[in-house]
C-alpha cells in the first residue's frame, strides 16, 4: 500500500480552497441583496444548502457558485457585481464574472436565466424567479435559494454526472422519495424514478 503524507501547507490550500467559495457566494448574495435584484442560488451551493436542513455531514463542497437572474436584470447584475470586485465575461453562451482580473472561470459566479432554457434541447426551462425560498447557513449566512422541487427538475434536466450525484445525495439524506417522480414529465420523471430504484446505477 502506498501511502501519501499532507503536510500542513497542502491542508491550509484544501480550507482556503472551500472558503474562497464561501466568501465568493456570500459577496455575490449579499451584494445583489442590496442592489434589490432579485435572485435565486441554484446548482451546487443550492444542493449543499438543502442537504445541510437534513444533514451537515453529508454536505459535499463545491467549486463556483451559480445563480439565477431574470435577463432583464443582467446588465444591472454587471453594474452591482462589478462595484463588488466581479468582471463580467461572456465566453461559448455562457455569462459569468470573474473573481478578479486573475481569475479563471471556476473561480467565477456563472450566471442563469429564469424561466429560459440552458440549450435549446433542454428538456425544460430553468426554475422562475419565484421558484425560490430564504435560506440560512452557518458558514454564508442568509440568502436566497431555489426552491427544492424546481432544483431536482433543473438537475433532471442537465443530468450531467455531478448532476445524478447531487440527486443521490438529496435521495440519501431523505429529501426525495418515491412519492416525487410523479411530480415531473415524462422523461424528467423516469430519470428520477431510475436513480430511486438502483441510486448505484
């Protein structure tokens, strides 16, 4: 067996890593807050937020945060973001600000649209700005975050890989069960009824 030492420099690189994220979502929550545009976490940090009401343990990290905006308040979004230290690129049809001028695109805020579809094959459009509810963390604080059935529906939708192991955690924890395939359409539906009947498949 091989056996690989951390000394206490790579350790500190792992908890900056995961702060940095922390401090990147509540900037960008906070922020749009008080530029009163309304918002929505979704992806990543919205699965953790949702996890984290059933079970802390259980929450699993991730890279940049994502947010939902309606199109009309973009280019506010541009003007409250940039105040806050943010530059906006849009780079393959995908809309994001950057962290600073040093940035790379993980280590940005990607942006979504409500109500609109992420590729035109999309199965459904992402969540409306109403599908979302107040949420608070003990790590970022208040902010606003997409609602628990219209975040399974987006995960549906993309249903990349990370996207079936955000829906397994959520099935994990107790946050979904058999009673919601039926909730969403055909395809949608069938997606979720698979992951509940084998979630190792």
């Amino acid at each position: 067996m091989t056996t690989v030492s951390f000394d206490d420099s790579i350790l500190d690189r792992m908890v900056l890593a995961v702060e940095k994220v922390r401090s990147r979502l509540k900037r960008t929550t906070s922020t749009l807050e008080a530029a009163g545009i309304r918002y929505a976490v979704v992806d990543g940090n919205a699965v953790a937020a949702w996890v984290a009401k059933i079970d802390s343990a259980a929450v699993r990290n991730t890279q940049d945060v994502d947010i939902l905006i309606e199109r009309k308040d973009l280019d506010a979004t541009k003007v409250a973001l940039k105040a806050a230290g943010f530059i906006y690129r849009h780079v393959k049809s995908i809309d994001m600000f950057l962290d600073g001028p040093n940035a790379k695109a993980r280590d940005a805020v990607h942006v979504l649209f409500a109500g609109e579809k992420v590729r035109p094959d999309s199965l459904a459009p992402s969540a409306e700005i109403t599908e979302c509810e107040s949420t608070d963390t003990e790590s970022s604080g208040t902010f606003s975050v997409v609602s628990l059935e219209a975040l399974v529906r987006m995960k549906l939708t993309s249903y990349r890989d990370k996207d079936r192991t955000h829906l397994r955690d959520m099935i994990e924890v107790g946050l979904l069960d058999d009673t919601w395939p039926t909730r969403y359409p055909g395809e949608l539906g069938q997606r979720l009824q698979q992951l509940l009947d084998d979630p190792d498949g």
